[in-house]
C-alpha cells in the first residue's frame, strides 16, 4: 500500500463517522447527513487508493441501503445506467478491432505515408492516436500503437536521451489523450457523465432531452482539435527535431503492413458494423439510449463469429463499470436526499460569480486534480456539486457535461495522470522533466482553449452553456 494509501485507510472511515453521525445543522439531519458521510468516504479512498478504486465504489453503493439513505432495491437499480453498459460496449468495439487487426492496419497505413521527416511522422502519430480514440477507448490506442512506436526506435537505433524518441512517444500518448474528448466511444468519463447527469434529472423532475452522440462530439470535439494542435507545436519547441534518415523506419513499417496481408472479411465486417452503429447513436440514441444500441451492435459481431466471449471478456475492464455504477449510485444519492443542494446553498453562495469566472474555475480544477487521482474521481467529486451551482451563475447544466469530462481529460504532465502516460513513461526513453513543462502549458492552454471555444465556438454549433439563451 502506498504512503498515501495508509493516510486514506484511516482518514476515510474516521471522516466518514464523523461526517455522517457528528454534529451537523438540523436542516442536514438524516439520510442527507449519511449520504455527505458515503461520499466523505469514497472522496477521500477515491484520491488516496488505500483499496481498489472499483471497490470503493461498491462499497459506497452498499452502504446506501444500509444505512437507510436509499431502498435496498433502489440502490442496486441506479447501478443498471444506460452509461454502465455503454461503457461496457465501448470496451468490446475496441477489442474486436485490436484482434482483426483492422485499428492496426489503419495505423500503419496513415503512418507509411506520412513518415517523411521528424515533425510530420510526429504529427502523423499525433493524429492517428487521436482519430483513433473517436471509436476505441483511449488506453487501448495506447496499448495498440506502443508496440509499433517501439518497433520505429529499434528500426531508427534510438537509444534513451533521444530527442525524437521523447518527442515520438509523448506524440502518440498526447493524441489518445486529445482524442479522450473526440466522442463518446473515446473514454468512459464522459459516459458516467452522462449517467449522472441523467440521474440528477430524474431525481429533480427535469424534462430535459437526453445528451446524443453528436451533441456531444460536436461540443467536445473542437477541444480535441484545439489541445492537438497546441500539443504538435508545444513538442517541436520542447524536443527539437535531430535531423534522422526516416528510410529505416520506413522499411519497418512497410514490413508490418505487409505481414498483415490483404484485408480481410472481418475487417471489412467490423468496420461496416462501426459504421451502422455510430449512424444508429447519432438518430436513435436519444430514444432507444446509447448503451442499448452500443450492445446491440457489440452482439452483431459475437453473432457474426467476429469476436469470442473469452476474447472480450480478457480485453473489457470490469473495474471500470463496475467503479462507474457505483460512483453514480452514490452521486444519485446525494441528489435524491438534496445534500448537495443544501451544501450550496447554506455554505457555497456564488453570488456575483460570472459564468466566465465559473467556467475557467471549473476547468482548471478538474484539469489539475486529474493529474494526480482518477478521472472518474473528479466527475464524481465535482459533477453533482456543479450542477447544483449552475444555475446560479446562470449556467446550463448541460454545458457542464460537456466540459467536466474534457477537463478532466487535460492530463498530460505526469506519468500517473492517464494509462498512455504511464505506458509512455515505462518504456525508459522518458523522465518526469521531459513533459512536465510542455504538458503543464498544454493544461493551461486547454483550460483556457474552453472557455474560448464556450463563448465563440458553441453559439456557431447551436449549443448555448448559458440559461436564458437564445
């Protein structure tokens, strides 16, 4: 366990009692006091990782019932989320193309091609592990292009200390990171965003339309863009070209397009299935919901023999749904008993607080807590509370799903910000210093990026952040 691990194993339950039994104003009294007390426990295990993250959100789901803050049925219901089973989808679309080969082939494809020089092998890496994350998750990209990145070093005789080598590898972990905000296929933060959401409209007797899956590509997806280009220029300045003959590296690639063989009927299979199921979230996800047609076409391809049980079943990340249905359990909890309301309104006024002001506040204490704990975490810590302080800074609440998760996303300076980070990071080839500066900057820049892309980008697209708009 680690250092910090052993503070949370017995700072979470001492602050769990005292916040959930102690002393507490009478306005909180009851299963508002016991739902503060479940998420003062999984915060503080959520930051300090005593015990597995999944774990701690089960556990917060189980104390719910138990002491008496939500129906026993109840509790367990708010786990079967729309946003649970697409997250669980989006892991087996992900798989199915790593295991026919098809995200490999069109990566050494685009790669092939655009290896001329340093910077446009550099930026064509970037680019593809961002495109790629629209329809796999972010950490599988990582997974999928490492090898490949490694393969282009040993071709290049690249040792440690290589400029390029650094600027290669972080170019390939930036992409997926930048990609994370393309779509909701890219990451599961932006599904338990959507989960809560959901939920705190129900809980509130909101009519609000569901969040679709072009509605949020085309709010999100202009931070991708904007952070990928900021990144392509913040590398070339912090890890300057060499002047490399690309001719090795070339070959290599050539090699491995080659053993790949002709495309196969499975490829084609998959990638018509990607495509029909992406159309289908696009119409029909507000009326039939994402997860539901994300399974259905996750069975299409186990019906068609693309894909094995035992094949998905080693490549989906259990603890991620499993960390996700529990997190919006309790986050429906605190909704249900209005503890978060009475949190704002008796302790958090935000009187004379502008929407630009609550905008950039947000977005850069999300981007900076992620750095250091789980993106799931900051969702579930920050989400609920925005939601109730939206709407007196004049903010839609809607907006905040949009750009809690991206924000959440501007991970790129430690190597245990993101999954990619650390793959990057344990090759060898890379130090902390090498992307502290440049990722710090690109953190800062994203965070402002959004709140430009808000005011002048979103009106463009149709979609108003601010209550009252037109």
């Amino acid at each position: 366990m680690t250092p910090a691990g052993r503070v949370g194993i017995v700072v979470g339950p001492a602050l769990f009692v005292a916040v959930a039994f102690g002393p507490m104003p009478e306005v909180l009294a009851g299963p508002p006091q016991r739902a503060l007390g479940v998420m003062a426990l999984c915060m503080v295990w959520w930051l300090t990782s005593p015990v597995a993250l999944p774990i701690t959100s089960l556990l917060g789901m189980a104390l719910l019932p138990l002491l008496g803050v939500l129906d026993k049925n109840e509790a367990v219901a708010l786990f079967g989320n729309q946003a649970v089973f697409f997250v669980i989808a989006a892991f087996i679309i992900a798989a199915v193309t790593i295991r026919t080969g098809l995200s490999t082939r069109i990566t050494l494809w685009a790669l092939r091609r655009l290896a001329r020089s340093e910077d446009v092998l550099c930026g064509a890496i970037l680019l593809v592990a961002t495109l790629l994350t629209a329809v796999v998750v972010s950490h599988a990209v990582a997974a999928l292009l490492l090898p490949i990145m490694m393969e282009t070093l040993r071709a290049l005789g690249l040792e440690p200390g290589s400029r390029f080598a650094r600027r290669m590898l972080l170019s390939m972990a930036w992409g997926t990171i930048c990609g994370s905000n393309l779509t909701l296929l890219s990451s599961a933060r932006a599904s338990l965003a959507v989960g809560i959401y959901e939920s705190w409209n129900t809980t509130h007797a909101v009519v609000a339309a569901p969040i679709g899956f072009f509605e949020y590509s085309s709010a999100t997806a202009w931070i991708a863009v904007f952070t990928a280009v900021a990144g392509y220029f913040l590398l070339r300045w912090a890890h300057k070209p060499e002047g490399l003959d690309m001719a090795p590296a070339l070959q290599r690639l050539a090699e491995k397009a080659a053993a790949l063989g002709p495309v196969s009927l499975r490829e084609w299979f998959t990638a018509a299935t990607i495509g029909f199921m992406v159309v289908a979230l696009v119409l029909f996800g507000p009326t039939y919901g994402l997860g539901t047609l994300a399974l259905c076409a996750a069975a299409v391809l186990f019906v068609a023999q693309i894909i094995q049980w035992e094949d998905a079943e080693n490549f989906v990340n259990w603890g991620v749904a499993l960390l996700y249905g529990g997190a919006i359990a309790v986050a429906a909890a605190l909704e249900k008993t209005h503890a978060i309301e009475i949190i704002v309104e008796t302790w958090l006024p935000v009187g004379g607080l502008t929407p630009f002001a609550f905008v950039l506040i947000v977005s850069v204490a999300a981007a900076v807590l992620t750095e250091f704990v789980s993106n799931a975490a900051v969702i579930a810590l920050f989400l609920p509370m925005c939601l109730a302080l939206a709407p007196q800074v004049g903010l839609d609440g809607r907006a905040l799903v949009f750009l809690l998760p991206a924000a959440a996303g501007l991970a790129y300076a430690f190597p245990m910000s993101t999954p990619a980070m650390a793959m990057v990071f344990g090759t060898g080839y890379l130090r902390t210093q090498d992307s502290l500066v440049p990722g710090v900057t690109l953190t800062l820049l994203g965070s402002v990026g959004m709140v430009g892309i808000v005011y002048w980008v979103w009106p463009l697209m149709g979609i108003s952040a601010f209550l009252g708009a037109p």
